[in-house]
C-alpha cells in the first residue's frame, strides 16, 4: 500500500483584508467592564491534549454546503467506503469550487492518481495555513489567557496567536496563519481569521489541493459537548474519514470509548476567488494521549531523513559498497 508522505508524520512516533461577513466585526472590541465580556466563571475550559486522528479529516455539515471530499474510497477491509488515505483524489465537481479551483483540484488529483504524492505544506515541511491547519494535526492544545488565545498543533511545532477582544487591522499584513482576533459568545469561543498569506508555494486549504486567494476568510467556533451531543458529528467523521487510531503509531491516540466532553471546532471558510459560497465542517475532538499513555505534549519534526520512523526502520535508497574514489 501506497503511504503518501503527507501521511507518514501521522505515524511518527507511533493581500487585501476582505469586506467583514460571517460575524466578523472589523470594528469589534469588548472591554473588562463590557456587558458582553464574559465572566471568568462563564468561559470553559478547554485546557489539556484533544486528538482527532482521522484523515483527512474535516467532517461534512449536518446539512448546507460542505468542503471537498475524497472520490478514492476504501473497497475493502474494516473501513470499506470511507476515504482512501493512499489517495487524495478531489472532487472537483463539487459545487463549492469555481472553475478554476476545480481545475487545480482535478490536477492534484491526477497526480495522486498515478502513484505519486502531490506537493502539500506538510509533506514539504512548509508552514500550514489555516484551515488546512486543521486536517493535518491529530493533536492540538488551547492555551487561554485574558489578551490572547494560543492554539499549539503536534505537527512540527507550528503556534497560531488570536488577539482577545480585538478588531482586524483596516489592511491586515498577509502572514503565514493571517491574522486572528478572538471573543467568547457565551461558552463558545470565536475566532476569526484573514490575511493569509496567499502568495506562497502549497497554497491550499486542503489535502486535495483546493487553492485559495487573498479574499480568504475562515472563522472558527469551539465548543465542549457532551458525548450525546457530538455524536452526530462522530457518526459523520466515522463514514468519511479514514481512522489512524488503531492502525499506526501516533503522537496522540484518542480513546475509542471515551464518554466525557468533546471539543468541536465548526469553522466556516469563504473566498470569493475560489468558492462559490461560503462551506462549513466540523471536527471534533476527544480527550487525547501520548505513546506513554499520558498527556505529556508529544514533539513531531518535519525534516527530510531516511529513516522511517513508524516502521522503525531506513528507506531502501541507493548505498554503495565501498568508496568509488
């Protein structure tokens, strides 16, 4: 079986600011004594290590329009029709693409297609935007304080920043993860993002190669659920995507069976250069661990090597015998 490169760090270890929309305020600001800023004993905590080690990852909508999904499916074994994770085959069909972006998608996949890997942030060691982000870490940790909010991710230390209480720039710097103000909407916490730095190689906001220009605007919502509650969402994701957690060595693993409080992030993307409308998706995470069965936050490198960390062995690479000198 084919493992494209995007998938092996899984198994390590195991510009113009664009019209505010959906919710965005570029004027918002809430202060201590603000009716809307809430009290220390409203804002949950979301402290601690959340995995989701699915791939690719992002689950589609109760209903509205959805993010590209996967046309290679598994046809065969324990996870028959979910995504292929040997194949990132785009489909470009999809409504939410405009022609050109269906294009690009359709040219990823071919690629994918004839056994090789195409080029991603994570399988060229480049930083990640947002939302892509999202589908390439299993593990992530919130870190909350009164002025910012820090989202760490496993993948090779990669860190996003969002100002509290805060409004975007009039002309926000395009920059590797944009530019991210928060707020808490009762126990929800809102994050909105723009600038993201659209003229760079492996611009793309999926594992499918969908493009995205300046105009790109995501914002995300996370909340804690009760299992009865998230397990719409959990349904969804089992029918989509494929389940690492059970099948490689990961930096975070998840409990099957885990029955406390879910974190899900619901984030809406749009880009009027590339999508149609806006799309949103869900992902939903549970309480995760590392190798040793703790929640000590595990280290993912992205560097080129050989050495095949998940099979605990080297790649087969030309070597010689002896010197030819």
């Amino acid at each position: 079986m084919r493992v494209p490169l995007d998938f092996l760090w899984l198994m390590v270890l195991a510009a113009a600011c664009p019209t505010p929309t959906l919710g965005q305020d570029a004027a918002f600001a809430v202060g201590p004594g603000s009716p809307l800023a809430p009290s220390a004993a409203s804002i949950p905590d979301f402290s601690g290590i959340w995995g989701h080690p699915s791939v690719p990852g992002f689950e589609p909508p109760a209903s509205g329009p959805g993010p590209v999904v996967n046309k290679s499916r598994l046809l065969e074994g324990p996870q028959r029709g979910v995504s292929n994770p040997d194949e990132m085959v785009g489909d470009y069909t999809s409504p939410i693409l405009k022609a050109q972006a269906a294009e690009a998608v359709k040219r990823f996949g071919e690629i994918e297609l004839s056994g090789a890997a195409a080029a991603t942030p994570s399988n060229q060691c480049w930083p990640q935007p947002v939302p892509y982000i999202f589908q390439y870490n299993v593990g992530i940790q919130i870190l909350q304080q009164p002025h910012q909010i820090t989202i760490l991710y496993n993948y090779d230390h990669e860190v996003r920043h969002a100002r509290m209480n805060q409004g975007h720039p009039v002309q926000a710097i395009p920059s590797w993860y944009g530019d991210s103000v928060a707020h808490y909407e009762g126990g929800t916490l809102v994050i909105d993002t723009v600038g993201i730095k659209a003229d760079r190689p492996f611009a793309i906001v999926d594992a499918f190669g969908t493009p995205y220009s300046s105009a790109l605007h995501v914002v995300e919502r996370y909340s804690l659920l009760e299992y009865e509650d998230a397990k719409d969402a959990l349904s969804r994701n089992a029918k989509e995507n494929f389940d690492l957690n059970e099948v490689s060595a990961l930096p975070v693993y998840v409990d099957p069976n885990y029955r406390g409080k879910h974190l899900q992030l619901q984030l809406t993307v749009e880009d009027e250069g590339v999508f149609t409308g806006p799309w949103s998706a869900t992902i939903t995470y549970r309480r995760g661990f590392n190798w040793r069965g703790s929640e000590e936050w595990p280290e993912v490198v992205c560097a080129e090597n050989i050495h095949e960390y998940y099979a605990l062995k080297d790649s087969q690479v030309p070597q010689a015998a002896k010197p030819d000198f």
